[in-house]
C-alpha cells in the first residue's frame, strides 16, 4: 500500500505518519509512506506512484485541497482520498472529488485506527502489472493505467494514466499475450489494442476513449467490439 500525506506543516505530516506507522505495524500492513509540503509537489510525484490511499490538508499555502484533488482525479479516479482538515466547511465539494472521509484535526489515534478499518477493505487486490523494457530498463506498468497501446514502425506506443507515452521496441504479438487474457483489452485492428477501463462509447465503429483520442475497428471486428463493451460493461454494473 502507497500511501502519500500531503500537508505543509512538517509536525502534521510527521504526527499522521507516526500515527499511521503504529497502527498499520500492529495490522501487519506492508506500506510505504511518501510526505509532501505542498499540492504541486504531490502531484508532480503522482505521475510516478500509484498511490492507494491520499491523505490531503485542506488548508495549505498555494493551491489549497480541493483545488488539488479536482486535478489529481483527472489522472487517478482509484485512490482512497481522506481530506485532513479543521472544519467540515468545504464538505460538498469534496463529495464531488470522491473523498471517502474527512478527518478533522485534532484527531485520535483512535479515531484513526477506526478509519484505516474502513480502509483496508476498500484496498483492490494487486493490480497485474506488465514488465517492458525502457531505454534499457525494466518498467512495471499496472494494467489499469494503460489507456491504448498502437504498433507501427517496429515500435509499441504506450498511451497511459500518467500523461506520458512510452515507446518499447517489441512485436505487437508479444506485447499484447498477457493482455488478451485480461477481459479489459480487446484488439480494435491489426496494430491497436485498447483498455476498456477507459472506453467512453462505441458508436460502431469506433471507440471513444477517456484521454480523447479516437480509434478506428477493423470493418470484421466491429461486431465483436460491439459485443466486448457490452459484456464489460454488464460485468462492472454499467447496466
């Protein structure tokens, strides 16, 4: 479990770490906790983490914390967001940014521990990740951040989460075996494959994906195409 505390008074982001450090220890939790003094810097680190769990002040020089999770969740829409805060006042929009509590200071170490009881069940099981190789170096990327992935040139452009594309040297047969065995991914045409977790629509010919881009299905995959969305989206309860 990732866990990042976002706050710019140092004695409140190392009390909530203490804190957190005695009552995850006593549960046996494998974690690992990152601090941050402001919301850019935070954001700027979530590119690189896929963080679990955002503990989040609300009140902070610079952008404050809502203003913070509006743009953390245009990249991350998993993450369990606690807001820490000394007033309920900006309750509504946080309920639009999906927070799952507030946690409002001075708080108990008590109080604490009943919030992390809440939180452990809501923690997915371990995302499968997929290994490629990037300027010479292995790389994990964890199936869920992969939007869609194209095959031209000898080269597989990964389109991710993360506001970044990465360019892997492999043929596009071994790039998709492990993501074929996964019911998110369907292959759209002979170099295309795409992630159904960020599929917006399918108008029949063509899917409509979250980050905006637009890919084409071959004229005999179309009906398959139709079929796999549907079939996903009964599985997540979209109907």
């Amino acid at each position: 479990m990732l866990i990042a505390i976002v706050d710019d008074i140092a004695e409140e982001r190392i009390l909530l770490r203490t804190r957190l450090e005695n009552i995850l220890d006593q549960k046996n939790v494998e974690f690992h906790c990152y601090e941050y003094e402001n919301g850019e810097a935070f954001l700027k680190a979530s590119k690189e983490h896929d963080f679990t769990v955002l503990f989040l002040d609300i009140y902070m020089n610079g952008a404050n914390g809502i203003e913070i999770a509006r743009e953390f969740r245009n990249t991350n829409k998993d993450c369990l967001l606690i807001f820490t805060t000394t007033s309920l006042d900006h309750a509504l929009e946080g309920f639009k940014v999906r927070a799952m509590h507030y946690l409002v200071k001075p708080y108990t170490e008590e109080e604490l521990s009943s919030l992390i009881d809440e939180i452990l069940p809501r923690i997915p099981a371990s995302e499968k990740k997929l290994t490629v190789k990037v300027n010479g170096s292995d790389l994990q990327i964890p199936f869920k951040t992969i939007i869609h992935a194209d095959h031209f040139s000898h080269m597989i452009h990964i389109h991710t989460t993360k506001e970044k594309e990465l360019v892997i040297r492999q043929s596009f047969g071994t790039f998709t075996a492990p993501l074929k065995e996964d019911s998110r991914f369907f292959i759209c045409n002979r170099g295309t494959i795409i992630n159904m977790e960020h599929a917006v629509d399918f108008d029949g010919t063509m899917f409509l994906l979250d980050d905006g881009s637009k890919i084409v299905v071959s004229r005999e995959l179309c009906k398959p195409a139709r079929q796999h969305f549907m079939d996903y989206l009964f599985q997540k309860g979209g109907f």
